[in-house]
C-alpha cells in the first residue's frame, strides 16, 4: 500500500501498534514471536479472520484452508491478516441444542472484535448458528465486515440416486421405522450423505443463512451457493480478502448495508429460494442489534405473496450443486429485482442494482431457478399465524406443507415435553389417527432451553403403516430447516412462560386455517382461565452459568430469541483503556 494513501485516516488498530511507548513495544514484541516483520506494523489495515473452524462442527472443518486463502487477498491488498477462532457451534453434535449457545457465540465474536486491534473482520461461517452468531456480534461493533460462507457439501448419491442433508434422514427415518427400509441400508446411506466438505446441501438452515447474507449484501456476488470443495469457493475467499482491505479504506460499516432495505430484500429472497423458518429468528436478532425495526409481521407481508423460484429440497427436487450450476443466488436476484430495494448498499461499494446489472446473470437450468413469471408455487414465504393460541405470533413454511391440510380442524393429542412424546408417540394404545394435531409443549426459548428443531415430531408408528406422510403439528419449538411438513412452529408467547399453548389438553379442538392466518384453540374463555388459574410453572433447568443467564434473559421467538441486554450495539471502542 502506498504511503499517502495509508496516512488518509487514522486506524483504529493505531492505538496499538502505532504507538511508540511501552505499551507499543508490548502490542508489537509479543506479536513478533509468529515471525510477522516490522512493515506490518506500518499502520496498514489490520483485518481480522473470525474462524468458526472446528472438528466438533464438520461443516466447518475446512476452515483453516479458508482462511489461508483470505489471508493471501489482504496481503495482496496490502493488510495485514490475524486470524482468530470464536465458539464454533455444531448442529449435528451440541447437546442440548446448538441454539442455546447461538447468542453465547454472537458474545465471544462481539468481544473478540472490539477488545483486539481490528480495523476490519472477515467472518467465515458455515453451519447454522456460525452465520448469524458472528454477524450479530460483528453488527454491534460495527467495523467494516464481510462474509465469506464455507459453501454446501457436494450433492448425496446413494445408489444412483441424489440425497438431501437432513430432508432424506427424516424419509429414511420415517421408512425404518414403517419397515420399508433395512437397518443395513439404513447405515450405508449414511456414508453416503455426507462425502464431501461443506455444509448441509439443502436449502435447510446453513444454505438459508448463505443466501441470506448475500441478499443482505454483506458478501460477494454469487458467495452462497459455490459448493465447499469447488475451486471458485477458495477464488470468493481471495477476493474477499482483497475487498475488506478497501472497505477499511472506505469505512464502509456493516451498519451502513444492513439497512431496513437490506432486510426486507432479504425476506423477499428467502420466499423465493424456499428459505428455512430458523431464517425468522435469526433475521430478527440481527436487525435488533444494529437497531432495525423489524417485527414477524413484516416477513408475511413482504414475503407471502413472493413465488418460489427455486427447486431445492426440502420445498423441491434439487440440491446445492444444482443450485450453483444453474447460476445461483445472482440469477436469482436477477429474476425478482422489481421486488427488490436497488439502491440497498451492499459490501463491493456499490449498490445492490449496480450488482445485478454487472453481473447479468443467465439462469442455466429453469428447472433448478424458474423465471418469475412461471414460478414453482405462486406463494412462498413464511406465513405469520395469529389467533389465541399464538396471541404475539406462530410461523409455517407453506412451501414445505400439505396443501389439503393447510385449512384443518382435528383433535388435540398432547406431548408435555419431548421426553413425554418419546415415550409415547409409538404406543399402540395411544389414541391417535391422521386426522389429529399433534401438539408438543416446553420447547421455546426458555422452556428447553434453547427452542430445539423438534417441532416437525415423526408421526405415530400407526398413522405412517398406513402410508400418511403429513399431519398437522404445533408446537414453541423450531424446525430444521431440512424439514418439511404441515409444522406451525415459534408459538409465541411459549408454553414455558404460560403462553395459551400451556393449557391445550387432549381431545380440545383446535382450527388451522392458513389461508386466514389464524390459529384457533376451540375452547370457552372460561375454561381456558380455569386452566390458566390452576397451571404452575415447571421448576428452571438451571441455577448457575450460562444456562441460567439464557433462561433469564432469552427474549421470545417473535423477538428474534436474543438475550435482551444484547439487543443493539457499544460500537468499536473499547470500554476502558488505561494505557
Ligand atoms: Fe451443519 Fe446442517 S449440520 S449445516
């Protein structure tokens, strides 16, 4: 980098290492031991790589490849790159769920940034929680940040066939369990699912988050969908590494593309690729810290009516290899840009209008992205329900649901935890058939705690033995975004904090009727305040540690579940800085 240019502004990573003091020596001395040479403390950018790289997280596990390949864009750019790992969440692996710690995460990314000498921050993400865990904390400091996702694992192939991530465990599951799949064939699909680096290649929740990032303009164009193992994945790491250099020199924040605009493009692209329901609450938390009124509301009425442009399971047929073979996230945006905000801004400096119309994206295959006008489903989104059984809001993915079911009435068979509807789902005496709603309690936020993806329960051994694959199902909880089915999911408030979910019981009629956004438990107000007078509220999970700092804090669904003394941002500076 040239000398002028680097005298332009004053870095904030100058307050340690262009320092000329005792405390000088010490930034630079210790940082000396890894053999990094005097000119990279010349007050050049200092960018930091937020590595969500772990074992424990195998969509992840290719990380440190990644990030070397960043660290060759901004040296090339003239920065000066240290990498950094953050709590790295695991969906497949972390008990009890990996949503528990999403916002402990979004912490250690927050404080790592600030309390280090960063100018900029490269987030790599992956899994599921790794994308909005890092752009949360990064949104409350609100340096320069871009995104470079990890990319989805080549497609399954299990015996001339393709299979899903998740969509075609839960099949395969349901087929075991009806005795049309062998426990040995069972076990061989497995190897079978997963060979590759990468991500989930659904467009379950990791996939979502990847197309959500790019929609909000926080990544390069085409970033979401180049599979993990595909060369072009390490050439976006690269450039990546280049472009933060010149958004430090640009002091262009995150603050400045996540705008109101920036979120409401990306609901209306969610609708259009078939996104995950985990979408909602993960969008929500992030509006809420860079201060974006954002509310449930809004994702019915910006996204509902938006079609499906994109055939990927589990609301379609393909997979994210196809995905990026037939163009990706760019033919996309390309094909409802009348229903985008053109003038969004976006991490390349130039709006999201400028991008699409740079890019020119062909669409290469319409049965992978259909053109607008011959869509998949006319309408998409997410649809917001209210009624009393949801008074602040529950959500169902239309696309992933039965459409013969989407209006019902059908009696109530309650579970009151997931331990109750373990035991019982497959009993023969349980009083059960296709035409009843299944209704799960004590999985919200801080009934679990955590709000774990149970809500799509496995149906009653009984009703899949005669060939039904899809009933109606409620519950406080989520749903991977792997998953389909007629699922209302998020019912807010949640049983644990005696929500009217609470005081469901057996036999109680209860009227789904999507099309009217309604949620309907048939029962007197009387005795529901029966109910409600003589219900008591189960003892908390946990009387120490983060756990009971979550149960304590952890806002509703409807909020986005982010512990509320997180909501907003400090900004860059540091608390205190007595040196
Ligand atoms: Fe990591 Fe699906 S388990 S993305």
């Amino acid at each position: 980098m040239e000398k002028d240019q680097k005298s332009e502004q004053k870095l904030r990573s100058a307050e340690w290492f262009g320092k000329t003091d005792k405390m000088g020596f010490i930034y630079r001395s210790w940082m000396k031991n890894q053999g990094f040479p005097e000119h990279l403390f010349d007050g050049r950018p200092v960018i930091g790589i937020c590595n969500t790289w772990s074992e424990l997280t195998p969509c992840n596990a290719h990380f440190r490849d990644i990030a070397e390949v960043v660290k060759r864009g901004v040296y090339e750019a003239g920065g000066f790159p240290l990498e950094f790992p953050i709590t790295s969440l695991g969906e497949t692996l972390m008990k009890p769920t990996a949503m528990l710690f999403r916002n402990l995460a979004s912490m250690d990314a927050e404080e790592s940034i600030r309390a280090n000498p960063l100018d900029g921050v490269v987030l790599l993400t992956g899994c599921d929680k790794t994308t909005p865990s890092t752009v949360m904390g990064a949104a409350s400091v609100d340096l320069p940040t871009l995104v470079v996702p990890g990319g989805a694992m080549l497609n399954g192939k299990y015996r001339g066939k393709d299979i899903g991530s998740g969509t075609d465990v839960w099949r395969f599951t349901d087929e075991l369990r009806a005795g049309t799949m062998t426990p040995k064939d069972y076990l061989s699909a497995e190897s079978c699912m997963s060979r590759s680096n990468g991500h989930c290649m659904t467009m379950g929740t990791a996939s979502t988050m990847a197309c959500m990032v790019e929609a909000l303009g926080l990544t390069l164009p085409g970033a979401a969908a180049i599979p993990a193992p595909d060369s072009r994945r390490k050439v976006l790491a690269q450039l990546s590494g280049r472009r933060i250099v010149h958004m430090v020199k640009e002091n262009l924040t995150i603050s400045q593309v996540l705008t109101r605009e920036a979120f409401e493009n990306a609901i209306r692209v969610n609708a259009a690729v078939g996104g995950s329901t985990n979408f909602i609450i993960h969008l929500l938390a992030i509006a809420g810290r860079v201060g974006v009124e954002l509310t449930l509301d809004d994702f019915d009425r910006l996204g509902s009516k938006i079609p499906l442009l994109v055939n990927l399971m589990p609301s379609g047929k393909y997979l994210m290899e196809d995905f990026f073979y037939a163009g990706g996230l760019p033919v996309v945006l390309q094909e409802m840009k009348e229903h985008l905000h053109l003038g969004a801004m976006t991490i390349t400096g130039k709006t999201m209008g400028q991008r699409i119309e740079e890019a020119e994206a062909e669409g290469h295959n319409p049965e992978v992205i259909t053109p607008f006008e011959v869509p998949l489903r006319k309408e998409a989104g997410i649809a917001v329900l209210k009624g009393n059984l949801c008074e602040d809001g529950a959500v169902i993915k239309p696309s992933a649901a039965t459409p013969r079911l989407m209006q019902h009435r059908g009696r109530a068979v309650v579970f009151e935890s997931i331990e109750d509807y373990h035991a019982r789902i497959d009993d023969p005496d349980l009083d059960v058939d296709e035409t009843c709603v299944l209704v799960l309690k004590g999985v919200g936020p801080k009934g679990y705690p955590g709000m774990p993806e149970v809500g799509n329960m496995g149906l009653p051994k009984k009703v899949l033995a005669k060939g039904v694959l899809d009933m109606v199902r409620i519950s406080d909880g989520r749903m991977s975004g792997t998953a389909f089915g007629t699922v209302v999911l998020h019912v807010c408030p949640e049983s644990a904090i005696g929500g009217t979910l609470a005081f469901v019981h057996n036999g109680d009629m209860i009227e789904l009727d999507v099309p009217n956004r309604r949620l309907h438990l048939d029962v007197a107000e009387e005795e529901l305040a029966r109910r409600r007078r003589s219900w008591q509220s189960a003892e908390p999970l946990a009387n120490r540690g983060y756990v009971q700092l979550y149960i304590n804090h952890v806002q509703q669904a409807n909020k986005g579940a982010d512990l509320d003394f997180l909501v907003g941002k400090s900004g860059s500076q540091v608390t205190r800085d007595s040196h």
